[in-house]
C-alpha cells in the first residue's frame, strides 16, 4: 500500500472534493517488464516514480495548500492502516506470520473445502476444479464438443502468493475470513502437493512445513504465461469524434440472444473443461435435459430430484465435509425428528460446514424445500 493511500484512508470525502477543482495527472510509463514483478517504482527520465497500476502519484496544482488547511479526516493509526493493507503480492510481500505441515492442511481443507472443491481439488458440482490441467491451456474448444483449456490453480495461475490474500479474505464461501494464517498456509501447502508442485526441485511431502519464507520459493508451472502489457495505455485507440459525426438514426443496432446453456453444458461422461456449439441432451451433473424441465414444471413425488441432483448431490451422494448422505437412514434419523421447518431453516440459511442453499443462491426457497422433501423421502 502506497503511503498516499495509506494516509487517506480516512480523507477520501476531502480528496473527492478536491478532484473537481484540481487537475490530476500522470506521467505515461514504460513498459511493465514481466521478468521483474511487483512494477511498482519505474522511474522516469525527468526522476518521477510511477506505480504500475495506473494509480494517481500526486496532484499537480499550483494550489500551496498548508497541513491541516482543508480539516477533512484525520491521519490513519497504524491499526487502521493495518486493517486496510492486506493485499499480498505476488513476490510474497505481505504475506503474514504463521505456519502448518501439508498434512494438518489437508484436515482443514476437508473440513472447509472439500464440500466446494471435493477431497482432492476435483471440484464438486459447479464448483471450481484446483487440481490438474496441466498441458491443456492451448486447447481450443470449438464446435462438436473438443476439450477445451483446463483453469486450474495448479495449470492456471502464475503467482501462488496473491491467493493466501483470496483465501483469507474471502473463504469458505458460507463463511469468509474464518480461517487463521495457518490454516490458509495449510491449505495451500495441501493444494500445491496436490499439483505436485516442485520447490528448489524437491517435492512437498506430508511433514513440509509451509510458511511465508516457503511460498516465496514457489514458481508455478504458468509464471511466464502472462504478457504484462503497459497498463496505462488505453485499451482501445479510436478518435473521438467532435464534429461531422456519424448518424445513428442511419445504422442498426443489433442484439445477439442466445441461449447457451445447453450448448456449454458437459454431459457427466464428458471433463467439465469440455465446452461445444453442440447443444447436448444432457444437462448439469448428468440430468437429462427433458427432466429438468419437468422439474422446473413442477409435479410428482420427484419435484425436487433434477435441483438436487444439480446443487447438492456433490455432498450428499458422497458424505463430503459430514454432510449426511441421501439414503442413509442411521445418517438422516436424528434430523428428520428435528421436523421439517428446522431442515428449511438449515437448507436456506445453511448449517454448519454447508453453505446456505447450499451454495446455489440462484435456488428459490420453494425449489430447496423441494430438494429436503426429495432427501427426506429418500432417507427414511
């Protein structure tokens, strides 16, 4: 965090006040160079610094403005900067104390992540895959259902430090910033060994303790799979037009409606990287189509098979992070006492490991107590 961010935390109202009467500018940069990364601090010629981000440095104005003249804000305490500064970046500043064994990390992903992501990355449902891909990203996915490129963690990303700043800030889903430092260096350690993920070329073992120092070392397989453009520069380079300007009453504007749903939709045999312009008769998780829309019509003792199978079968057909699995009866005797209004209450706003609606939030609280009513008719 810069120090002009730093000491406006608590100003912004002032510095927006400001904008309307000062002119804010930048020096145009060189060219990021993706061998030296975090860019920050590239000098001009005529000895300013800039930051890669395109960030204003400071204000040009003619304007001497004494300290404590305007009497916006205060200055930031270090608590609050503290608060405030929790990015990590990809060279591992930033990156807080703490530590644990791979081994302890698996137990935590299990407990927080595997209900999401599957015991070992695979991805349960809709979710995310962490593990894997490696020599798929050239893949092309064209028409008639080729495999296309594999995003994982391990194939995908070029840094793994930024993603202990993710985790901590933003997971479990259900749950964000539960876990500790340890725990989220745990976590990463697990999925790292996971992608067989090399370090000084040795590889992570059960007992490798994971920290600060350690995920330094880490260089992922795609570090050099990113171009660093100069992000100051415009994306686009058109001229805007002043005068003698086109006549839009004399052009059409044309809106694509497509529905896509089928036609990226991998069937249950197929990897979920699959994608096709073929419309397949499969829908999510191996559901025909055709029962979907007899689902979504509503109707028979099934109602809320096709959503089940769809947003909750990853968990409950596996038992994955405790959740009781469909069928069961010793799994599902205690929480059927419990009545139906406490498995609504649970199944919308989530219960312990599960995330509410169980993570499908798009999911109507008619459609999820279809869904319980289906698990519960199922396990008695």
């Amino acid at each position: 965090m810069s120090r002009f961010v730093a000491r406006n935390i608590v100003v912004m109202t002032g510095a927006l006040a400001l904008s309307a009467s000062m002119a804010l500018a930048y020096d145009k940069g060189a060219p990021a160079d993706p061998n030296h990364y975090p860019y920050h601090g590239v000098v001009k010629k005529d000895g300013k610094k800039i930051n890669i981000d395109g960030a204003v440095m400071r204000l040009r104005t003619n304007v001497k403005i004494k300290k404590g003249e305007l009497h916006y804000g205060v200055n930031a305490t270090p608590k609050q900067i503290a608060g405030w500064n929790v990015d990590v970046r990809p060279d591992g500043k930033g990156l807080p104390p703490g530590q644990m064994t791979v081994e302890e990390g698996a137990d935590v992903f299990a407990n927080n992540c595997a209900m999401c992501h599957g015991d070992f990355g695979e991805g349960a449902g809709k979710n995310p895959v962490l593990v894997g891909g490696f020599g798929t990203l050239k893949n092309q996915a064209k028409t008639g259902g080729e495999d296309g490129p594999e995003k994982t963690l391990g194939s995908y990303a070029p840094y793994i430090t930024p993603f202990f700043w993710y985790i901590k800030m933003a997971m479990p889903l259900p749950t964000p910033k539960k876990l500790t430092n340890d725990q989220v260096y745990g976590i990463l350690g697990y999925l790292l060994q996971l992608n067989e993920i090399k370090v000084d070329g040795k590889e992570i073992e059960d007992d490798t303790v994971i920290n600060a120092d350690f995920l330094k070392k880490v260089h992922m397989p795609n570090e050099k799979g990113f171009i660093y453009n100069n992000l100051r520069k415009p994306d686009t380079h058109n001229t805007r037009c002043m005068k003698d300007c086109r006549d839009m009453k004399k052009w059409t504007v044309m809106h694509i409606k497509i529905d896509a749903t089928e036609s990226i939709t991998p069937s249950v045999e197929v990897p979920r990287y699959n994608c096709g312009g073929k419309p397949l008769s499969i829908g999510a998780n191996g559901v025909p189509a055709a029962e979907m829309k007899l689902a979504a019509a509503g109707g028979g003792a099934d109602k809320g098979k096709a959503e089940y199978k769809a947003s909750c079968a990853a968990c409950h057909d596996s038992g994955a992070a405790g959740a009781p699995v469909v069928g069961n009866k010793d799994d599902w005797a205690a929480r059927i006492k419990e009545g139906k209004t406490t498995l609504y209450e649970h199944a919308i706003k989530g219960f312990n490991g599960m995330p509410p609606k169980g993570g499908n939030m798009s999911l109507k609280d008619d459609q999820v107590k279809a869904i319980v009513d289906y698990m519960v008719n199922k396990s008695k």
